[in-house]
C-alpha cells in the first residue's frame, strides 16, 4: 500500500466533513465500511481517521466510531508542513502573492534566530495569502543569506516558497520552531487583510531547519481573526506545547 492512499482516504473524508456530508456530530462508518469503500485493510483507514482526528475534525476515542467534532481551519503541528500544503490536503483553494523582497542587514533578533552575525545580509519578504478567494495571513519572512538566491528567483505568485526552494534548491525543512500570540492589527495589517486597525490577529513567529540544524528562516505570520485555529495534541508523558510568559508579565 503506497503512503499516500491513506491521505487519499483522509482528504475524501475531509471534503465530506466540510460539505456537511456528515454534520456536527454525526458518526463516521465504521472501520470496517470505510475499508471495503475503499479496496484497503483497516490499518490504512486508521491512519487515515488518526490523521483527522489530529487536526481536531473528528473524535478518536478507540472502540467507537469516530464523531465529527468540527469542520473548520484547523492546522496541527503534529507534522512540519507549508501553509501550502495544509491549505490543499483541507480542500481549501490557496494563493499568494509577494509584496516585496529585499536585501537588508539582519536585525540583532533576525541574527540571533538564524545563528548569524549581526547586520549579515538577509532576504526579507512580504507576502499575501488568500484562502478561498479571502486574503487570510499576512507573511513576513526573513530568509538566511544562503537561501536568497533562490527565493529570489521564485516568481510573485508562487504558492509555496518552501516546497519550490525545496524542489529546485534541495532546501528541505525539518525541523520547527513555534511562537503563537496575539497582536493588534497595524495600519499594513488592516489594509491587507480587510479589517479595522486594532483588530485582533492571530500571529505565529516559527523558525526552520534543515535536517543538519542550519537555520532557513524566520516568520511572522499575521492571520485574520476567525480565519484559523491551531491544533495541537500532548500527553502527560510528552508535551511539546510550552506556555510562555509575554513580555511585562511578571512570574
């Protein structure tokens, strides 16, 4: 069995879930159903239900059928993927386009987050992303000069800078680093995005590796209240969810 066809499953389910195929409650078919459907063994339908239930649309609890718990956005952290890729396996229709790219020197935190020196040349990129038809996110990203060269070369519209410099340049993502807050929406923020100045944003600062531990970028993603929610899955034994204080928040 290759290793797509249980996210082939996964992204049948997931298309049904947000239709209202199955609504708000309503329960899955069983394994058993599910595998006959599809021509594969209960052990591919489960990865695909694990798959689901990671990103928080369905409930897990073993030895029942699975409930659909919600249909909305939801991103896990469960895997290291683009937004790209998270917005196409939802079924959602994504695009992007690229504001402005320039080369500046790095700030003292844009050094010390991509291990580099202070005022080293890096790629500092805006971009807009629209889910649907709706602008959603507002990025912006600094960019190791090591990998500039080919962020540079990507054209406005591109739709996933990480999987294209993956493609075409062998830079691989995999490991990452998360920080998620709230913000107020400044005056760029409100205008891109189509709201009052002061609204709410959801915002996620995360910082990627390569497999060798070399730093390719760090991000500031502002999304659009409403438009998102973050999923995330821990246990007693292994929590990779860290509470931190903001600043001017005393202990």
């Amino acid at each position: 069995m290759s290793h797509s066809r249980y996210r082939e499953i996964a992204e049948s389910l997931r298309h049904s879930i947000r239709s209202g195929a199955y609504p708000l409650g309503s329960r899955l078919p069983s394994e058993s159903d599910l595998a006959t459907r599809w021509s594969v063994s209960r052990g591919t339908v489960r990865q695909a239900v694990a798959l689901l239930a990671s990103e928080g649309l369905i409930g897990s609890r073993q030895g029942a059928r699975r409930v659909v718990l919600r249909s909305e956005r939801r991103q896990s952290f469960q895997q290291l993927n683009s937004f790209a890729q998270w917005a196409q396996a939802m079924g959602c229709e994504v695009s992007s386009r690229i504001l402005s790219r320039a080369v500046r020197p790095a700030t003292a935190e844009e050094a010390e987050r991509l291990d580099a020196e202070q005022g080293s040349e890096v790629l500092y990129v805006v971009r807009l992303r629209w889910l649907d038809g709706e602008p959603v996110m507002v990025e912006r990203t600094v960019y190791a000069h090591w990998v500039a060269p080919a962020v540079l070369a990507l054209p406005e519209d591109c739709v996933s800078i990480m999987n294209s410099i993956a493609e075409r340049a062998d830079i691989v993502a995999q490991y990452g680093e998360h920080l998620i807050d709230a913000v107020a929406a400044g005056s760029e923020d409100a205008r891109l995005l189509r709201v009052r100045r002061a609204s709410p944003l959801l915002r996620q600062r995360h910082l990627t590796y390569t497999a060798a531990g070399r730093a390719i970028e760090w991000t500031d993603d502002r999304y659009r209240a409403g438009s998102m929610v973050f999923n995330v899955m821990n246990s007693a034994a292994a929590a990779p969810l860290e509470r931190r204080a903001g600043p001017g928040v005393g202990g």
